[in-house]
C-alpha cells in the first residue's frame, strides 16, 4: 500500500505505507535531511524515524526553526542526563524541559554539583555525542511504565506516571542505556549535538514547592557548530556586562532591599528622574491620542475581585487580604475593575465613546521568591494601563490606532526592530463566538493595513479575547515583551457594562485592554539593557557633566551651568578637587553622554571644550555652537 504526502514545496508523491520521515527527507532534499531534526505530519510532532501509516502534509523543522531549536535542546537535556547518570549513578533523574534559550536538568544529588563535576559532565557528554547514540521511542502502558521505573529506581518518574490517567499510553525515550520518560519528538541521534557548553547550577524545590525536596539543577545550552556557540558565548559575557542590576547599581538608578520586601523596588534620584521624563512623554502622548487620566486606589472589597472573576482564576497571585471593619480588602492585581466602576458611574451614550481611560497605576501581585529577578519579576509594579470602551462599529479603527501608537511610543524610546503576534481563541474561553471573531479580523485587519509582518499563535489569547503581543528586539538578539493590545470579554459581562444605543436601547460595549509600555519596572529593566546603561540623550538624568580642570575654575563652570539649565539641559558641575583626567574617567563610568571641560584658556576665549560619551574630544566651541553640536549629535543616534 502506498500514502501521498504532500512535500513542503506543495508537490504531492506517493510514498510506500510505513515511510519515515527520514527516508522522505533523503529523497526530497539532500541538504535539508542532514539538518532536520524532527517532522510534522498533519500538524503533529514526530521523529524522523517514526513510520507514517495515512496520507499527509509533512513540514520539517531544523535548528533553524523554533520547534526545532526547542526540540534540540530538549535532547541535549537527555543527553546531559545519561551522562550525569554514567558518572553519579546513584543520582536520580527528575525533569528536563528545554527552555527560551537551551535546557536544564534537575537531579536528586546529596550535594550541589561543582565547578569540576560541570567539566567533567561536558567531557562525557562529548564522548555520548561521539557515538552518534539513536534516539529511539518506546510506548508502554501506564502499569508497564510504573514497573519500568521502579525497577530503575527513578521514583520521581514513578510519580509522574502515577499520576496519569490509568488508559494514559506512555512513550519513554533511550539513547545508548539511558532511558526517560518524554512525549518526545527527540533528534535522530546524538551526534547531531557538536557543540554545547553547562552554563550554571542552582537550586530547584521540586514541582516549584518550597515544602519538597531541593534538588540540583544544571544550566546547558547547545548548537549544532561551535561557531554558533562561541557567538552565544560572546553575546552572554555582554549581557552580563549590560545586566540591569549590575548597572543599576553603578549608575545609582535603584534598588530592592531585603529590610524593605523581596520584589519592591527603591527608586533612587537618578531613577526617579528617568522615570519622571518617561511618564511625563507618556501624560503627553495620551493627552494627544484623546486619554482621558485617571487614578486609582490600591486595594479594593473582596466583592469587586470576586466579580471580576481574579478570585476565581488569579488569587494564587494575590496577596492575603486585609480585614477593615469586617470586610476583606485586596491589594489590587489590576487596575480593569476601577476603570469599569469610573466609566459606570454615569449612564453612557453611544454618542460619548470611544471613551479612552488610562492610568500609571501600581498593582500588586504576590510572586514566589524563587522567580523574583531584578526589575523584570517583582511583586509591586506599575502598568501603564488603559481601557478602551467602544462600539463595534468604532473597533477597527481604534485597535488601527492602538498599534500606531504602539510602535510610534516604542520608537521614540530607540527601540527599532519589533516582533508581532497575533494570538486567536484558546480552546477553554468566553464570550460569543461573533465577538471573537470580529475582535480577531479587527487585530489581524489592523496589522495588516499597515503591512505590519506578524506571526500567529493559534489559540494563544487569554479566555477573555484575543491579543496582539509587541516584542522588541536587541543587538545580542534577546526579545523583551512590552506592548500587549487585549480584547476583554470577560468583564463587560461580568459587569453589566452598557450604553444607550442609537436605537435608544441598552448595548454592550467592547473593551480592549492595552499596556504599552507593560510594567514601568520591566520597561525600564529592558531600557537599561538594550541600551546598556548608554540612554538615549532626552532620557539620561545628567546629559552635561561640566568638569572645570581646578578649583580657580569653578565660578566660569557654575555660569555655564545657570547657561544650560535656561535652555532646559539637565548639567551637573563636578567640582570635586581631582585631576581632569579622574573627572573624565568618572563620567564615562556614570555614561554621561557629554562633557565640557572648562580651564584658563575657555574662560578668556568664553568657549568650551567638548567631550562626548565613548567617543573623546571634539573641539572647542562656544556655547551656542555646543548646542548646535549636541542636538545634531543627538538626532544622528
């Protein structure tokens, strides 16, 4: 018997019964067999050498591909384990997932492993690599998996499967003696891994509780040539150079202090400072897009979280409540709730929306320590939220504005290369199918119109309405989530929003959620990063360092500092009694983007020597040819 398969240039070819995808790969590409990793056949996963038995489009994926790259990594993660296993034998084996960016395992080992153990671990990985050992896929019933297990003595796979519903056909995976439980797919053989460096070793609680085991966690990442690591290992030593933390420190922006609460951010001067321009763009940028500002409280009644349904679906995430006169009070997860309670404080008509509220508003949402990093995971953050509430004759064009906005506000904060998705309807959801379909053609219509390129994530909206996600992008390649442009379904049912309609008769509204900016705390973590401490020129808290060679020189440096606060540059005099050459040093650390040097030889001709940021001396100028230089520096960026 013979099956057609459809090929990835569309051609269609018979194929006998039973054809793997390896053998299809052999006969329709040479080049394209030696680098596929997995096959998917009708839209499923599997191994190259897994038999198809029925008709079927096939589509490969390489390291190229994100599938791809995940399932590489998670067979790196086997591949790490069977050498853990071959030098600890008594160690067992836990989970291995691959992640964003490689894999990691968890182990059940006495003590952490070492610096030595990691070396010695990568020598055995290169010697199973070597023996291009056959990932080959097994299935068992549930009891047979349990047996299988036991008698390996893995206990934590035993109670996974122990776990599975009693009719659950189990897959176990085995390269060379080693053998893990897995859905797979996996890569064809273990020669396929050249190239792979563990990264780090912490500690995990097993399934994330801290009131199981800690267990030894290992950090990997792998690629198919050592080109490609030895880049990733570049780009890793200048992202540790541009950590958010590390620079923060260094240039005084802020802090988190265990006397103050894990998660809880201390903005200091200099941070406040960028804050307070980011959200002063922010105020005007609303106010010129038709936002209407509002504020907030920061806890509110058990009733409001029941009814907006966070009690039922989010109180994992919120902190214990507070009882004030018998009543429990919440420190808000969101702001959604307080902007419905404004917008139904009066009878609304038709004629009044698109009603657009937005808010800096601080919410709380209770983060386990383990997850809590820097800016990017905290447990009170602001959102510069906003509430879109229209007609569904007013829907496209509002989300075509939306995403205008959207990238017009990342662009000016220099972000350049951005990454769009578009996620549809999940499987468990709410609200009426028309809804989700006219709130998806609004998205997908917008993105279009404006010949935005997106990707799509079937069935990745949140159960109350789809979504667009904006990421941007950097030069070491990371991808930073900011904007996120959400319909919500949920709550105008939940609280029987309205408005009179032409026809004099109640409707319900469409509401759309969107955080351009997401997190204040994030955005600015991500700002940090992607910059490198080096902020864009109207961002950065001192842009003028006026550094006079000596103390004589002090009452010249203070009148160009009077000359630059009157034109509205934010400049600091250092008037420390060091040399010049310390002064420069110092300013370059705190990336101050320009500096003036002012001595004898400035003060009688009236000029002013300029310096600016990684780049050394410029020329000498007067005053008004400096700004002339700084704002055409500074529109070249």
């Amino acid at each position: 018997m013979s099956i057609k398969i459809t090929l990835p240039n569309r051609e269609i070819k018979e194929y006998p019964k039973g054809t793997t995808p390896q053998g299809i790969a052999e006969d329709y590409d040479q080049e394209l067999q030696a680098k596929a990793l997995a096959a998917e056949v009708n839209g499923k996963l599997i191994d190259m050498y897994r038999p198809i038995d029925e008709d079927g489009e096939i589509i490969f994926h390489t390291f190229e591909t994100e599938v791809g790259r995940d399932i590489y990594w998670h067979s790196s993660a086997h591949l790490m384990a069977q050498a853990v296993k071959e030098l600890f034998p008594e160690v067992k084996v836990t989970i291995g997932p691959a992640i964003e960016e490689g894999f990691y395992y968890d182990f059940d080992k006495d003590t952490p492993f070492n610096d030595e153990d990691l070396l010695n671990i990568e020598k055995k990985m290169t010697e199973l690599s070597k023996k291009r050992l056959r990932y080959t896929r097994e299935e068992l019933t549930r009891a047979e998996a349990i047996e299988r297990f036991k008698q390996m003595d893995e206990t934590y796979k035993v109670e996974i499967i122990e776990e599975l519903p009693e009719d659950e056909i189990i897959s176990v995976y085995t390269q060379g003696d080693f053998s893990d439980l897995c859905r797979g797919p996996h890569i064809p053989h273990s020669g396929k891994i050249k190239a792979f460096k563990l990264l780090k070793t912490s500690g995990a609680y097993w399934r994330g509780d801290e009131n199981n085991k800690m267990l030894a966690r290992i950090y990997g990442i792998s690629f198919p040539t050592k080109r490609e690591l030895n880049q990733y290992l570049e780009d890793l030593e200048e992202r540790k150079k541009r950590d958010h933390r590390k620079l923060g420190k260094e240039l005084d922006l802020f802090s988190i202090s265990e006397d103050i609460g894990a998660g809880l951010v201390l903005w200091h001067p200099n941070g406040a400072l960028i804050r307070s321009i980011i959200e002063d763009y922010w105020k005007k940028r609303h106010f010129e897009e038709g936002y209407q500002l509002v504020n907030t409280p920061h806890i509110g009644k058990a009733d409001l979280w029941e009814t907006s349904g966070h009690l039922e679906f989010y109180s994992d995430s919120m902190f214990a409540p507070v009882e004030v006169e018998g009543q429990n009070y919440y420190l808000k997860p969101m702001n959604c709730p307080f902007h419905i309670a404004i917008y139904q404080a009066d009878k609304r008509s038709y004629r009044e929306l698109p009603v657009r509220y937005a808010e800096m508003g601080t919410v709380y949402r209770y983060e386990r320590s383990g997850v809590l990093h820097g800016l990017m995971r905290v447990r009170g953050f602001t959102q510069d939220d906003a509430h879109i509430i229209c007609t569904p004759e007013q829907l496209n064009e509002e989300v075509e504005k939306l995403i205008i906005f959207s990238i017009s506000m990342l662009k000016d904060f220099g972000f350049k290369e951005l990454q769009i998705f578009l996620s549809t309807r999940p499987e468990k959801s709410v609200g009426l199918e028309d809804k989700w379909e006219a709130a998806t053609n609004a998205l997908r219509s917008a993105l279009e119109k404006q010949g935005l390129s997106y990707g799509v994530d079937e069935g990745g909206g949140a159960f109350y309405g789809p979504k667009i996600d904006i990421k941007i992008k950097d030069a070491l390649n990371r991808s930073w989530q900011c904007t996120t442009i959400q319909f919500d379904f949920n709550n105008p049912e939940r609280f029987n929003m309205e408005y009179v309609g032409a026809d004099n008769k109640p409707h319900q509204p469409y509401m759309i959620h969107r955080a351009l900016l997401g997190s204040l705390e994030r955005f600015f973590g991500t700002l940090i990063e992607y910059h490198g401490g080096n902020f864009p020129f109207w961002l950065a808290p001192t842009q003028v360092a006026i550094l006079p060679v000596s103390d004589v020189y002090e009452r010249y440096a203070t009148r160009v500092l009077e000359k630059f606060k009157k034109v509205g540059i934010r400049a600091k005099v250092d008037g420390r009694s060091e040399k010049i050459g310390y002064k420069i040093r110092d300013s370059e650390l705190k990336k101050i983007p320009y500096m003036v040097i002012v001595g004898q030889r400035e003060e009688d001709t009236n000029t002013l020597s300029l310096r600016q940021h990684k780049v050394g001396d410029i020329g000498s100028f007067t005053f008004e040819e400096v700004l002339t230089e700084i704002y055409g520096l500074t529109e070249e960026e």
